[in-house]
C-alpha cells in the first residue's frame, strides 16, 4: 500500500461519488462566521471547533440547526451550493447527490422556489468550473413531523410542474434528523406522493435506532437506499435480505464517530463488517464541514482503519456508482471514468 497520504494520496484522486452528504453540512467555517455577521445571528462561540463536539445525534442537531439558521437568503443558498461543490470537488467528488431540509426555513417564512433556484445557480456555476455534478435529494426533517412532511412533498410537486427553477436537479427525497422515538411508517403520505411523482426515495434509519425501522422504511416507505443503516447487522435476515437484494447503504464511519458516538474509534465501526457481510455498503461524508472531513479523508480513514488495499477502495467506489439514481448509461460512464483512473493511480506494490 503506498504510504503517501493527503493529496499526494491516490484516494484523494479517485473519481467518486458521495451520496449521503447535507449541503449545510458543508458549509466552510469563514461562511458560518460572514453568514451570522450579516444575517445578525449570534454564535455560541468564536471558536468553531469548541462548537463543532458532539456527544450525540441530538446533540449534533443543535448545532446543525443553528447552521442551518444562517441561510436566510436566496444568495445565502447559492453561495453555500458553490462552496459544497468546489469543496467536494477538491477531494475527488465527481459525482454527488446532496442532501437539504428546509423544513425550519419555510416554517419561517422562506419560499421553496428560492431555496431550489439558489442551490440551482451556486452548483451550477461549481459544475462549470470544476465538471462535478451535483443532484438534490429533498430531505424531510423529522422533528417537524409527517404533517410538514407531506406539505414539503406536495409544494415540490407543484413546484416540478410549475417548471420552477432547478426543480430538475432534485431526484428524490429523504428523512432525516431525530430518529428516536419516531415511527418512520408515519411519514408513508409524504413518501407515496413523491413516489407518485417518480421521485426516489431513502431514509436516514438505523444510525441511532434498531433494525425494525430499517424494515419498515424499506416495507412501508418504499426506500430504495438506506442512510447509515448500522443496526441492520443486529437483524440477520434483514441483512440477508439486504445483501441478497443490493440495497445500498450510505455509510458514514467517522460521522457515526464523532456525530452519533457509535463507537469509540474508526476501527471499531462495523463497516468492515458490513461489506463482510455482502451489503452495498456505500463510503460518505454526511457532514463533513462540521466534522473537519472531506471525502478523500474519509476514503484514506477507513482505508487505514480496516487494512483495505487499494483494490478494495476501487471497489468501494464502483459501489457508489452503482448506488447512484443515475440512469445506466451514466453509470456505465462513471465506471469507465474510475477504471481508467484506478489504473492510472495503482500504487507500486
Ligand atoms: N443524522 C440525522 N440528521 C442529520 C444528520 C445525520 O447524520 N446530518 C444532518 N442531519
Ligand atoms: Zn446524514
């Protein structure tokens, strides 16, 4: 295994995809200092790092929110959209599906329209510059409940067909926030009409509560993917079930360090497990802004944690891929893409 690390790293050029990222995850720490300056939001410390320590998912959430309570403005908006994605660029990121969850955002008064529209014009313009792409996924936030929930799903069916700016480049919804003490069958509403409106459909399940919400997401709720999804290796047929019909599970190992408090340590994450296991365990970020990572740290992480070689985090990535909503053809491109670039990038053995 080659010794080098950061971007002299192979893994930080390996073309790769990140499927379980929250844009406002993203957000660089200068941003969140501008963004309280001119949105008069004061921030608990000056000292982001003081901030950024969480001993839960709950825990976590507070902060995330209060992140998310910085974006005020449609400009707000493209501008974190542009860093998300020449940041993630940076780090090998060709090929994204991001998470946002407006739900605080409209409860306050802000458009829909405007959220999409500036996401819109801050990736695009990203996409210009660096060729990553970057799709939407519309995350249902669930401390506001199933009731918000399918008013969100509904405004953005109004909103495809009105032909609203940007409205393409979301492909799918999710779920995520609290988990516990939730029932995620009560949000089927909200996900048969996005199902209605041929968008796809995952759900954060699994990172802090037990196998049978994974169950029921995938039974009740119709999800495709899973987002973290660590308690289905508590449930073997459930696993099986998963490994045998390649549900893809968007792993985020040092998220569910440093966010969820899962395990102690990176080696002690089961995702080595997970893969052991025949699951379409997928590598992500979540929130890498909040967790001082990117996704070519997250690769040499975990790399490093499990003994992987090099071949091993190809494959990893070729799973992203095939995890990905793009269409075959635009798989069948991305493969190629990383074949090529593995060959190239094979370190000396
Ligand atoms: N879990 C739940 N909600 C979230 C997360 C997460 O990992 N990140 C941002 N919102
Ligand atoms: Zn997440």
């Amino acid at each position: 295994m080659s010794a080098a690390t950061g971007p002299d790293d192979p893994l930080e050029l390996l073309p790769k995809v990140d499927l379980h990222c929250h844009v406002e995850g993203t957000m660089r720490p200068a941003t969140v200092v501008e963004l309280a300056a001119k949105n008069g939001v004061e921030l608990p410390t000056s000292d982001l790092s003081e901030l950024y320590r969480y001993t839960s998912l709950d825990s976590f959430l507070e902060v995330f929110w209060l992140v998310q309570s910085l974006l005020a403005d449609r400009d707000d908006w493209a501008r974190l959209g542009y860093e998300a994605a020449v940041d993630s660029a940076a780090h090998g990121l060709v090929y994204g599906e991001f998470f946002f969850t407006p739900a605080r955002h409209l409860e306050a008064g802000q458009f829909l329209a405007d959220i999409v529209a500036g996401l819109d014009e801050g990736l695009a313009t990203a996409e210009q510059e660096t060729g990553a792409q970057v799709r939407l996924i519309a995350d249902f936030d669930r401390a506001h409940g199933p009731d918000a929930a399918l008013a969100l799903a509904s405004q953005l069916i109004d909103l495809r067909h009105a032909g609203s700016t940007g409205m393409d480049r979301i492909v799918g919804v999710g779920m995520d926030s609290t988990e516990a003490g939730v029932n995620p069958a009560h949000y089927v509403a909200a996900y048969e009409l996005a199902d209605r409106a041929g968008l796809r459909r995952t759900a954060h399940q699994g990172e802090t509560t037990q196998a049978w919400t994974i169950e029921a997401a995938l039974d009740v709720l119709g999800c495709e993917r899973i987002d973290h999804g660590l308690s289905v290796l508590d449930d073997l047929d459930l696993t099986r079930r998963m490994a045998a019909d390649g549900i893809p599970l968007t792993v985020c190992p040092t998220s569910n360090v440093l966010i969820a408090n899962h395990v102690e340590l990176l080696a002690d994450h089961p995702y080595a497990e997970m893969r052991d296991a025949g699951l379409m365990a997928t590598l992500n970020t979540d929130d890498p802004a909040l967790t001082q990572l990117d996704l070519g740290a997250e690769y040499r992480a975990v790399r490093d944690a499990f003994g992987y070689e090099f071949a091993d985090m190809v494959a990893i990535a070729g799973d992203g891929i095939d995890a990905t909503w793009l269409d075959d053809d635009e798989k069948r491109r991305l493969h190629t893409r990383l074949r090529e670039a593995a060959h190239e990038l094979q370190p000396d053995r």
